[in-house]
C-alpha cells in the first residue's frame, strides 16, 4: 500500500507560526473556505502561452493561503481537494489491494484475524457468528486463489462473503459492541469483518467504499486495529495527527525516570494508560473524520479533530515550569495558516449533523467511552517539561514551542561577549512576542553575519534557528523573509545539522508547503529546502508535485543568497526524485501518475532538449519513473522525444549510473504496442548523431557497460540489426549482441540482478507487448497452443480473433518481425545460444527459466524456416529437448508445461529427437501430456506424435 499520501490536504486556514509567543501575527487575508484549490494556470505549460511574472513582489499568482484568486481560477483544471480525496481513498483501499496481490500478506492477516477469533468460552451459543466469519473469509480467498472465475459466479460469491461479514459487522450495534461473543469482545469480531469487508469491495474496483470500510476498523476496535491488526497503516496514516501525544509520552516517561518515588512504578502504570487512552481517542476522532470526508464526496469536513494533551499536574517536579493551553493539532494549523481551529463540545456534534441516521447511533456510541477524557482534555494545559543537553534522545522530539530553562541560561552566556545589538537582536528573536521587532531582529543579524560570519555558532542554536523559523513562517514581508532564507540557507550549507534541526521543527514541512505557494520567494525556498534535505516520508502533502514542477519550470536561473550559489531545478530534481522513488512503491507509482496527469512529461522534455548534460540525465531518470507508473505514456514520449538527444547523452555521457538510466529508458520506448509507432522510432535512432553511426555508439556501450546492462543493451542492438538487415546475413553488430545474450545466460557465473536482467532482455526479444509496454510473447504463445486461463473444462483451440484488417496487417507485420528474429537467433546463435537457453532452463532462477521456455516456444514456431541446418542436429539441441521434457513435470505450472509441450511439437517436425528418446521416457512423457491435454490441444497432438497413433488433424504449430 502507498504510505501517507495526503494527511495535509490543505484545509484553509490562516497561517501563523508565532504562536510560542502568546501574541498570535494573522496575514491579511480572505475568510477561510473549502472551495476546491485550483493549481496554478503556469504549471507545466509552455511559458510562452501565459503572462505570469517570474519575481514580482506586488502580485501573487498564488495567494498566502495558497489558494487561487477568483481572477486566475480556472474551471477546467484539476482541484487539489478532488486529487486528495483521490489519494485518501488509494492510500486506504491500496492496503487492501496489497491483500490481492501478497499470499504472504494474506497469510499474515488471516493469522492476525484468527488469534482474535479464539473461542474462549466453550458451551455457549455464537449464534453462527464464528462460522460466518470464517465462510467470508474463504469465500474471499477462493476468489483470489482462482482469479479466472466466471463473472457471474465471481459476483456471487462476492455478495455472500459481503452478506456474511455483515452479520458479523453488525456486533458493533449500540447494544452489543460492549458484549462478548463465547469469551471474544465484539468490538474485535466486528473489526476484523470490516477488514475483510475492505478487500471484499476492493475486489468489486469499489476503492471508496473498501475505504470506509477500513476506517471503520479503527473505529470499531482502535488498540486492536493500531497495535495488532493494521500496525503499518496506522502509522503511516494517523500517527502523523497524534505525534504530539507520542512526544509528550515519551518526554513524561523521561522525566519519571528521574524521580526517585516510591510510587514512580503507579505513576508510569496511570502514564500508560492515559497515553493508550489518548491514542484510541484520536484514533476514532480522525478515522470518523476521514470516514466522513470519503463520505460527503470530495471536500473534507469544515472542522479538524483536536486531540488535546493530557494535564497531569502530578507528574511535574518543577512549580516554575510555564504552562501550554490547546492542542499540539491547532499549533500545527496556526504555524501554517494562522486561524485557529474551530472546537466544538464534543465530536457527537462534529459529526452527528452530517452522518446519515443509520451511522448517527454507531459514532456517538463510539465517543461516549471516551467523553469524560475529551472533556478534560479540551481544557487542559502542559506544564514544560524538563531537559537537559546530556539528554538529546528526547529533546529533539520536542515541538518548536517548548522552550527550555536551561538552553536559554547556555545561550545567554555564549552570547555575553558578542556586540550589544547582536545580543539584543538574539533575545529579541528566541523571547520577544511583537513581529515586527523580531523582523528588525533579522535585519541587525543579517548585518553582523555579513560582517563577520564567525558567528556562525551563536546563530546555530536550535531556540535562535527555531525563531528565525517562526518569523519566516508569520512574516508577510518579503524582503525579510528573503533574508530568513539566506540566513538558513548559509547556516545549513555549513553544518548539514542545523537542516535536521528544521526538519525537526517543522517535521511535515507544512511551513515550507505555505513558503512554496510563495509567488515572488518560491525558488529561493525551495533551495533552503535543498539543502535541509527532506526524506519522502516528510513529503507528504498532495501538493508538492505541482509545488515542485513549478519550480523545475521557472527554475533554470541561478539564485543567491549571500554567498550560495545555486540553480533550483536542483532542488527540484532531488524532490522529484524523493517523491518518485522514496515512498512504498504504490505511492511512489501514485506520484509519477500525478506528475504524467498535470502535464510533466512535456516540461521534462523541454528540459531535456535545453537543460546540460547532467540536467538531461536527471531528467530521463524521472521519465524513466513516470513510464513504470504509467506506461502508456510510452507512446507519447517515442513520438515527442528526439532521440539524437539521447544517443548525444551516451556519448557524452561520463557517468556509469547515468548511462545505465539512459538505456533503461531507451529500452522501455522500443517497447511499444504499435508496430508501425515502433519502426518509425527504429528510423529516428538509425540515422545517428552526426557522423556517428548509432550501431557503433551501442557497440561501445556494450563494451563498457556493466554485467547487469549488458543483455538490455544487446536487446536493442540485435534489434536495430534485424531492422535494416537480413537475417541470413550476420554482421559484428549481431554477433557482439548475441555472444552477450548468451554470455548472460550462464548461470553459474552470473547473479541474480543480472539473471533478471537478461529474462527482461528475452521477454523483449519476443517483440509483442501490450499498450502498458508488458511484454505479451508468453500470453500470445498461449493463446496458440489454445490455452485459457478463465476456462476449467477444456481450450479454444487455436487463437483467432475477429480483427479490422488494419490489426490483421499489423499482426502480421509482428509475425515477420518474430521470424526474422527466430531465424537470426537459430543462425547466427548457433549451438552456444541454444545450450545456454537450455542450461538456463534446468538451472536459471524462475523468472529466467520462464522467460527461457517462452523464447524457446516462439523460436520454435519458426523452426522450419532454417531448414536442415547444423544446429538442428546438434547435441546443444538434445540438451535444450531433455530440459523441455523435464519442464513437462507436474512439479512445474500449467503455462510452462502448456510452453513446453507447445515447443516439442514444433521441434518434432523439424529434428529427430524422437528416435533418441526410449520407450520408458515416451511412455513418461505421454503420461504428462495426458495430464494438460484438457487445456491445450498442442498437448495431445505431441502424444499421438510419440505414440504412433493417428489424431485429429489440428492447424499445427
């Protein structure tokens, strides 16, 4: 499932980051609202089409909420809250599209459910809750265990699994979730039906509703579904809400560890348990949140859960320690947005005006258990806490506000020898509440750094970086938030760890978003950013992938600030490759969708064409991200993208890495659907880059490139071979290709990355593929001997579809392609390519060995075009027939037995291996056969072959 895709969603609220002072600092601005955010008109259009100012202080695109004015909204533009609801529903129903996919996950989760499902008082009535559970369960699993199930009964068993989890479900009733059910809780026979109701409607392609239903296991049983049944999700999804009470758990605990009371064991007991309590409550407040924006279709609720921190006075040892109101949830949205968020009595009013009347009973009911903590909650403050340096394990978890007693001592004396207004300009920064007086701060500090940058020091501490922080996240001038940034930026290019003491204030970088929709400052932030350094999992908004394209788009200048020097499309390069390769590889193919959807190809190619060399690299590596996430965009890119570009980048190119995502990319454009698309870009690479001849710049990429590349780079070689020459008449060009095929084919000296490699390399070869780019040679083999998957009783026979004569001439034109292909592998491959595929058969990993008997199948419906050649009569070819009939072996699946049996007949009319095989393996092999002859007709035919018998005449092979 794809990690935290949108916990952000921009809710519309003010900003303001000044809030450790008691004096909060509003921009100006309109009234918060929920209209859908339009992104900007600029992103990834040509520039030349608008009329937007790259650096002009006095007009903003983009407003300081980040929202469009009414002026520049467009109603043809995709809104940033559809895109987020989009992403809530992917990230929930993705885990249970993991169920689909992961036997192992599966497994796991079946384990998890069961352990809750024990039966713990024997002798009582269940009422068949236990046997609908599990008879859901199976149903489910039959479902995913024979995906070729007829529609019909596919939809059927659908419907009943839903009609027994929904008995079970049902346990959540106002009257029953607080009972057991033979000893076991209903709250955790109920969760876990949610669960599978989950994957049930995942199964029905209905994400939204599979959605809510697993939200509503958070509601049904929070500390089960947290701790044992959904550990990941939770963490990824919610915990990011309640970090706050995880902080200040762990900061209590550390203070108790330093009281030596005799009651400290009770202390920590009662912690505990109002920490687990806490969690629960947030738990159910945020998944009835997000339960309710699935719900309304598309804007999230007016009001955001507010889970307030505990008041335990008794654990504080220090009476002079400042006291903190509100929750740590409404500092995060005052640091950003600068309104507070609107508190209600309880969450039975948030909720219970927009639930609908059969939903109303269940949330209330699950509230009440915790209204008496809400209610406390609501009105309690934090008393600081305490810390010493000796101590960074848990300071550095502290929220921005929390000021220590200790540091400030420490930093007043590091700062007593230092210039009068210096001194002052530092205090004024960490304590003082009035903006306006930390904003001339900022310009007496950037005065003394530029005088004497010894102070480097002074500045570096986490309260002075902390302030600088706030002022740039409150300020609404730009020419001192432009300081801000240079200021921060010289500090981190100095010492990296001044970035992680940002990335620990501003952990989610929801200030850094805000600085982004920044009109006028937007390059120059995201150079600050640059260089604090962001991991993916911090990265979470919905909005930084138009965020970052923006500034790849206006980008290509170089920025200072003070004496740093750098282009933002760098920075833009490292977000994009972060967001593309740093989350779980769902997000990750969720975020190069976005990039692919708001029009990033058509810039990356633009910067492919204008950018340096080291920038092309950088952007074909993230071409290369976008077509795994799509590969349907393959078509666009081999018509719009000059391939002279790319053969320029390998000849330049002096970087191994960077060559090696250069050929990874060519390597997915030659995978194209359309035949006729495929010899047009055949055509483009052929004629070269100046005087280089393109066969020879892949001869010496060859040459030079690593193992694992090696068979890919020869794909396309032997390809572009085969393309303008015969295939009776080798070259050196077919030759080196097939010699470094073959060479990886040797098991016994090659890994297991380069075993992969060259399994896609075959399946490549095979040069028929479906409109995503997968390779389709093994489904079409399969299709020929007659084989279904969907069917249970017998085969089609030979594959015939009904096509308009323009497919019928394309595939033909593929056919000649595989022909000449076969032949040039029989001819110039030779007895050392045909041990090699077989060996690699016996004793490849299985996805080589599967691709192995694929290409041996397709090379052996055109056997008979090499007529009585030396290879035909070799032993190479015993060794390569012996493996086929090994591979016949129920040991092995029913599509490689079906590929198996499809190539020995081929073979059979062309060589005279049946007379070198005996009785007893004749008799052996028609015992397999006879075990496939239902699904393929090829299997039968080769038995009557062996036998001697006569059959009914099929169109053979």
């Amino acid at each position: 499932m794809g990690s935290l895709s949108e916990l952000l969603a921009k809710e519309g609220f003010v900003r303001d980051n000044f809030n450790r002072k008691k004096v909060r600092f509003n921009r100006t601005v309109a009234a918060p609202d929920h209209d859908s955010i339009s992104l900007p008109i600029y992103i990834c259009r040509d520039r030349k089409s608008i009329d937007v100012p790259k650096h002009k202080k006095s007009s903003s695109v983009v407003s300081s909420k980040g929202r469009l004015s009414s002026a520049s909204r467009r109603s043809d533009e995709p809104a940033i809250d559809e895109v987020a609801t989009k992403a809530v529903i992917s990230i929930l129903s993705g885990y249970a599209g993991k169920y689909l996919k992961d036997k192992d996950f599966r497994d796991s989760l079946r384990n998890k459910c069961q352990s809750c499902l024990v039966r713990r008082s024997n002798g009582l009535s269940d009422n068949g809750v236990f046997a609908n559970m599990e008879l859901g369960i199976e149903s489910i699993e039959k479902l995913i265990d024979n995906p070729g199930t007829i529609k019909e009964l596919k939809m059927k068993a659908l419907r009943n699994s839903i009609g027994f989890l929904t008995i079970v479900a049902a346990l959540n009733s106002k009257e029953s979730r607080h009972g057991t059910t033979c000893g076991t809780p209903n709250s955790h026979l109920s969760a876990c039906a949610q669960l599978y109701l989950s994957i049930v409607y995942k199964l029905e392609k209905n994400d939204r509703i599979s959605a809510r239903h697993a939200l509503q296991v958070f509601v049904d049983s929070p500390q089960l579904a947290r701790t044992h049944l959904l550990p990941d999700l939770w963490e990824h999804f919610f915990l990011p809400h309640l970090l706050h009470i995880k902080i200040w758990y762990h900061k209590q605990i550390d203070n108790l560890s330093d009281d030596c009371s005799k009651d400290q064991e009770e202390q920590i007991n009662n912690l505990s348990k109002i920490y687990e309590d806490h969690m629960d409550m947030g738990t159910i407040q945020f998944a009835l949140y997000y339960k309710e924006w699935l719900k309304t279709g598309g804007q999230p609720p007016a009001t955001l859960p507010s889970v307030a921190l505990p008041s335990i006075n008794s654990l504080s040892s220090s009476s002079s320690r400042r006291r903190r109101s509100s929750s740590f949830g409404n500092f995060l949205h005052r640091a950003v947005f600068g309104a507070p968020i609107e508190k209600q009595a309880s969450m039975e009013s948030d909720y219970g005006a927009m639930e609908q009347k059969e939903e109303e009973e269940e949330e209330e009911l699950c509230l009440d258990d915790y209204d008496n903590n809400q209610q406390r909650n609501v009105q309690s403050t934090l008393s600081d806490l305490r810390s010493s340096s000796s101590k960074p394990d848990y300071t550095r978890f502290l929220p921005c506000q929390i000021l220590q007693t200790e540091s400030r001592l420490t930093r007043s004396s590091s700062i007593a020898s230092s210039s009068s207004d210096l001194t002052r300009a530092v205090s004024s920064i960490t304590t003082s509440e009035n903006l306006p007086e930390c904003e001339t701060a900022i310009r007496v500090i950037t005065k003394s750094w530029l005088d004497d940058q010894l102070i480097e020091k002074q500045l570096s501490n986490p309260s002075v970086i902390e302030g600088m922080l706030e002022v740039l996240f409150a300020s609404t001038n730009e020419e001192i938030l432009e300081l801000v940034i240079s200021l921060l930026t010289e500090l981190v290019s100095k010492n990296p760890a001044n970035g992680k003491i940002i990335l620990t204030l501003d952990p989610r970088l929801e200030g850094f978003t805000e600085l982004m929709r920044n009109s006028s400052l937007f390059l120059k932030a995201a150079i600050l950013l640059h260089f604090v350094k962001p991991e993916a999992k911090q990265m979470i908004s919905t909005e930084w992938i138009p965020l970052v394209l923006r500034v790849l788009e206006f980008g290509d200048q170089t920025q200072q600030l003070f004496s740093v020097r750098c282009r933002p499309q760098i920075a833009a390069y490292y977000f994009l490759d972060r967001l593309l390769t740093g989350f779980d590889e769902d997000r990750n193919l969720e975020n190069g969708r976005q990039v692919i959807a708001i029009g990033g190809l058509s810039l990356l190619l633009r910067r492919i064409t204008n950018g340096d060399d080291v920038e092309k690299c950088k952007a074909v590596s993230v071409i290369y991200w976008c077509i795994q996430a799509d590969g349907r965009c393959r078509h666009y890119l081999a018509d719009n993208l000059n391939p002279e570009l790319i053969l320029a980048l390998l000849v330049r190119g002096k970087e191994v890495d960077g060559n090696e995502t250069v050929f990874s990319l060519l390597v997915e454009l030659i995978c194209l659907h359309r035949f006729e698309q495929r010899t047009k870009l055949f055509d483009k690479l052929l004629k070269g880059l100046d005087c280089l001849n393109t066969m020879q710049i892949l001869l010496v990429s060859l040459q030079k490139a690593t193992q694992e590349k090696r068979p890919l780079i020869a794909t396309i070689m032997l390809q572009l071979d085969l393309f303008m020459g015969d295939p009776l008449k080798s070259s050196v060009y077919r030759e080196e290709a097939i010699d470094a095929i073959t060479e990886a084919l040797d098991c016994q000296i090659c890994n297991e990355n380069v075993q992969e490699q060259t399994a896609k390399a075959l399946l490549i070869l095979g040069g028929r593929y479906a409109y995503t780019g997968t390779p389709e040679a093994e489904n079409w083999i399969l299709k020929e001997a007659g084989y279904d998957e969907s069917l249970e009783g017998g085969f089609h026979g030979r594959y015939f579809i009904v096509q308009g004569s323009k497919h019928l001439n394309e595939d033909d034109e593929i056919e000649h392609w595989q022909r000449k292909a076969a032949m040039a592998l029989w001819i110039s491959g030779g007895e050392k390519l045909i041990r090699a595929i077989g060996e690699s058969i016996g004793y490849g990993i299985p996805c080589l060995a599967r691709a192995s008997l694929v290409t041996v199948a397709w090379m052996s419906k055109f056997v008979h075009t090499v007529g009585d050649g030396d290879v035909l009569q070799s032993a190479a070819l015993s060794i390569l027939i012996r493996k086929l009939i090994d591979s016949l072996n129920r040991d092995n699946t029913i599509e490689e037995r079906v590929l198996a049996s499809f190539s020995l007949l081929a073979l059979s009319k062309s060589s005279g291996f049946m007379f070198e095989i005996s009785e007893d393996e004749k008799m052996a092999m028609v015992v397999h056969l006879r075990n496939i002859s239902k699904v393929t007709w090829t299997a039968k035919r080769l038995a009557s072959v062996i036998t001697g018998s006569p059959s009914r005449r099929h169109s053979g092979v």
